[in-house]
C-alpha cells in the first residue's frame, strides 16, 4: 500500500501564441499548405524552447507537507498520465482556456480522480466552475495549499478553500525547481519579487486579482533565491513581475545587490522606466538584457478612455528612447481598436515604431477579459461578439478573433487595417534589421521578431477566415457557434 499521497498539478497549452502557432480553425478547412507550415512550425518551437514553466505550479509544489508527493505535468510537451495513480490532480483555469481546463477535470472526475480547480477563473468566477471541481481554490494559494495538502492526508478535504487577505509575501516561501525537466525550458530561473499594481488600466485583471497595493518580498530573500537558482541553472534570469519597476526605491536595492551576481535578465516595466535615470542606469548594470513595456496605445483619448495612465502619449518617445540608449533592448506591447483609435491609428503606430526604433514590436487587439472593468462595459454597450453569459467563449488567441466591436471603426475595415499594419511591421527584413540593431539580446531580438512575422500571418487568416464565415458586419452574434 501506497504510503504517501500523490498530487499531480497539470499546466494546459494556450490555443495559440508563444506555446505552438496554432489556427483558431479546424485544420482541416485551412490550405494543406498553410497548415504543414503550422504543423511544422509548431515542432521548431518546442524544440527552440520558447517555453517558461508554469511559476504558480512551481510555487504550490515548493511546499513541503509530510505524506504528500507533488508533481508537475506541463502539457505543451506530454500527455496527462492516465495510467498513473493519483489521489488529487490540480488545473490552473485560465478564462481563455477554460473550456479545455473543463473537459479535462470532467474527464478525470468521471474516472474517479479528485480533481482541485484554482487560478485567474476561478478566482472570478468561482460558482460556474463549481461543476467541474471536488475542490475550487479561490484567490492567491501560497497560504491555502498547505492547508490543503494537510487535510488531503487526513481525508478530510473540504469544498472550497478561500482566504479573506492575501498572503504577506513578506514571508520567505522558497521557491524549488525539483519538480521541473530543466531542458525542456528557455530557462528554469524565473522570480517574483512581488504581486500588486497601483495602476487601474480598465483590460487588465491584475489589480483584480492581486490587489492594488503592491506586496513585496524582502530584497534578502530575493537575492539568496537567485543565487540558489545560479547552482542549479546559469542560464538567463526572469524577473516576472508585471511592472519591476513600480516601486523604484524597492528596485534600486534589489538589483544594485544583484551586480556583483553578474546574472542577465529579462523583465517588464511601465515606460516610466525612461525617466527613473538611477534605477534604468542600475537595470542596465545588473545585467538586464531586455524589457516588455505595455505601451498600449500613443492615442491620448485612447490612455485616457481606458485608464492607461502612467505615462503622458507625448512622454513615451523620449522614455523609450532613454531605455534603448541605457543599453536594454525593448519588446513594446501595443494595443489597437482602443476606445479613441480611428483608421489613422496604424500609421501612428508605423511611425512610432520607427521613430523609436522597438526591437520586438508586439501589435495585439484589444482582448476583453471576462471580469474586467472594459468587458462590463462593452457588455453595457452591446459591442462584444459573443454571449456575455458565457465567459468561456472568451478564448485566448495571438490577434486571431475579434470579440467585441471597435468604438468608432467598423469591424471589416478594422480588420483590414489591422492586417496591413502586421503585415507591414512583421516583414523578414524588419527582423533582420531589429536583430542586428537592437542593443542587447540581438538573437533573441530576431528570433521573436521571426517568430512573429508567422504568428501575424496566422493572425491575417483567421481574421479573415472569421470574417467571411460569420458575417462579422452584424450587430451582435450572441452564440459562439455563429462563428
Ligand atoms: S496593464 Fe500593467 S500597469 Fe495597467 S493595471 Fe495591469 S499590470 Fe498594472
């Protein structure tokens, strides 16, 4: 008899994007040609080892409880583990993806595993997840886990484990890699140094989810946490927080301890980096490589419908300019089909890319995420394109579906200058140049940018293929199966 219990935590694949260049359609309908391509392309960036692992899993499975036995199953490279035995298996529900996560936890429960849902959806959407779950962890789970893994050893597990604060990330959690396949990743080494953002930009949950005061860990822990990362693996470092930069007194200690470490890094920040000179000049002598900035749009009635606020639109230049010349090459992250964008968005943005010279431009569509303030809203506007009520129709896809209608563009031209403007920013000869131009991380710099001239053109067919199936001109098509 077994004496230990087994837990298995499974990560799911995104429908597209950096986990494989997928059509959002059955590949049956698309030209043989076309989907070979995706096949094939898919298998280069497995093996390129695009992929991160699954921080919240590597988090939950770091904690120790007596009698308990953890594992990770990351499905972008294995299949679950049907014919092993397991006494809980845990899903990470992300909204985009619930659908799969679903099907999954039917699966598992109709064969008698228990099965423990947590993450982003359940979080906001904790009662429709009820269904699929022996047990809904809501919220933040550093604290609730361990509770957790006791009562599965005494076979008293409980329905719903939910805390009403979040966890003081003041507490040192250490972080192990054991249960990961090292080689399977771009790199092992990613750190949070802490949750929480002060902004309310109206599309992102992360203020929903982890609060609007920023939690941080103490800088000691951090910095034993990345030299006990460097034993076990020397490649790059990713610092995970949505903006490292908020706090930039916090940042300043951190990473001038981390100098004499003589790590790289990759991170993201807020614009507002251009005008900290101290703490860009402490960035770039940590050994940061690159940063993602969410510039989201250069369109000031477009900041200012959606809350986007910490920088002016006449400010971002100069900022992204004073990074790039700092020595830290940047992936800038816009958004088109904002609340104030017009069909002369994208020549905006065309000269915005080449007056600051971006090495990785990320052009995105506006994604409403159920839960948030801007989905509520284009739901009180009667603009979204598929059944408010079903949130899970709200899938995760690279720019491959329209799910709401712009304010002031109709959808087909909005579409067709969405495409024009991939198609003129992601060009082979672009990613070239960005690559050889860009001030640090040059072949990661054209790899993305090579990378991304496929995805966009993946993004230009389903758009297409979207729009001529389904009649996209009508005013609303409140069931998904109209597409
Ligand atoms: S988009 Fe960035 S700055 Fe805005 S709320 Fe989200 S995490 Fe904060």
């Amino acid at each position: 008899m077994r004496s230990s219990k087994k837990v298995l935590l499974v990560f799911l694949p995104s429908e597209s994007g950096v986990d494989g260049a997928r059509s959002l359609y059955d590949e049956r309908e698309i030209t043989p040609l076309f989907s070979w391509f995706n096949r094939s392309l898919r298998t280069i960036i497995k093996k390129s080892q695009f992929a991160i692992p699954p921080l919240s899993l590597m988090i939950l499975t770091s904690i120790d409880v007596p009698g308990v036995e953890q594992s990770i199953c990351d499905m972008r490279f294995e299949e679950f583990p049907f014919n092993d035995t397991w006494d809980l298996v845990g899903i990470s529900v992300q909204t985009g993806m619930a659908r799969k996560a679903f099907d999954l936890a039917d699966k598992l429960r109709t064969a008698g595993i228990p099965v423990v849902l947590g993450g982003a959806h359940v979080t906001l959407f904790t009662e429709s997840c009820r269904p699929h779950a022996d047990v809904l962890v809501v919220g933040e789970a550093d604290d609730l886990w361990k509770e957790l893994l006791t009562d599965l050893t005494i076979q008293t597990l409980k329905p719903l484990y939910q805390s009403s604060a979040f966890p003081d990330l003041g507490i040192s959690r250490p972080v192990s890699k054991k249960t990961l396949v090292k080689n399977r990743y771009f790199t092992t080494n990613l750190i949070q140094t802490g949750r929480g953002c002060q902004y309310s930009c109206d599309f992102c949950n992360v203020h929903l989810l982890n609060g609007h005061t920023l939690r941080r860990r103490a800088v000691a822990d951090v910095v034993s946490e990345v030299k006990r990362f460097l034993q076990h693996d020397q490649r790059i470092f990713f610092f995970v927080d949505d903006s490292i930069n908020a706090d930039p007194v916090y940042a300043r200690e951190l990473f001038s301890q981390l100098v004499p470490l003589k790590i790289r890094w990759f991170g993201q920040a807020t614009t507002t980096l251009g005008q900290q000179h101290e703490l860009l000049e402490t960035f770039a002598n940590s050994g940061c490589q690159a940063l993602l900035v969410g510039i989201e749009s250069i369109e000031t009635t477009s900041r200012n419908a959606h809350k986007k606020n910490q920088n002016k639109a006449e400010e971002l230049v100069r900022a992204i300019k004073n990074i790039r010349n700092a020595g830290i090459s940047l992936y800038g992250s816009f958004i088109y089909g904002l609340d104030g964008d017009t069909l002369e968005t994208p020549a905006a943005i065309l000269e915005f890319i080449s007056q600051t010279k971006l090495d990785v431009p990320g052009i995105n569509i506006l994604r409403p995420i159920p839960g948030t303030q801007v989905f509520e809203r284009l739901r009180e506007e009667g603009r979204l394109l598929f059944n408010p009520h079903d949130v899970t129709a709200y899938r995760y896809s690279f720019g491959q579906e329209m799910l709401y209608k712009p304010k002031n563009i109709p959808l087909d031209s909005f579409i067709e200058s969405y495409s024009i403007l991939t198609r003129q920013v992601f060009t082979m000869k672009n990613a070239m140049t960005r690559g050889v131009a860009a001030p640090r991380a040059k072949s990661a710099v054209m790899l993305f940018n090579l990378f991304y001239t496929h995805l966009y053109s993946l993004s230009r067919h389903d758009l297409q293929h979207q729009l001529e199936k389904n009649s996209l001109k009508k005013p609303f098509c409140l069931t998904p199966n109209n597409f």
